[in-house]
C-alpha cells in the first residue's frame, strides 16, 4: 500500500473506525455451545421446489403458447 503522510498516525494495529473491534465482537458473539462461534443455518429444501416448480411451469406455459400459435 502507499504512504498516505495526511493520514492519521496512531500506533502499530490501531484501528481508527474501530471496524476490526466491532468485527471481533460480532464473530466472538455466539453460542458458547459452539465455541463462541454461531452455527450456519441449515438450508431448507423449500426455496429450491419452488424453484424447479416455477421453472417447470413456465416451461410448460412457453410450450403450450407455442403450440397454440403454430397449431
């Protein structure tokens, strides 16, 4: 990275924004279960029926308007 010289200077590893704190904070919040780490949600199968269903339809929609309009 370049040297900024108009930039701030503050000592080795201080975070001006305080973005890396807040970050730690986040991450290290969770269920102590776990490691203080919070668990990913499992995926559900709902979103993805939908979607090869809607797909399915549509399909099944640009087919039958082709066939309309060519019969």
């Amino acid at each position: 990275m370049a040297h900024n010289p108009q930039a701030p200077q503050g000592p080795e590893g201080y975070d001006p924004a305080g973005s890396t704190q807040m970050f730690r904070a986040f991450v290290d919040e969770g269920d102590p279960q776990h490691g203080g780490r919070a668990a990913a949600a499992p995926a559900s199968a709902g979103p993805r029926v939908g979607l090869i269903v809607g797909i399915v339809a549509a399909v099944a929609i640009v087919g039958a308007v082709v066939w309309l309009a060519l019969g």
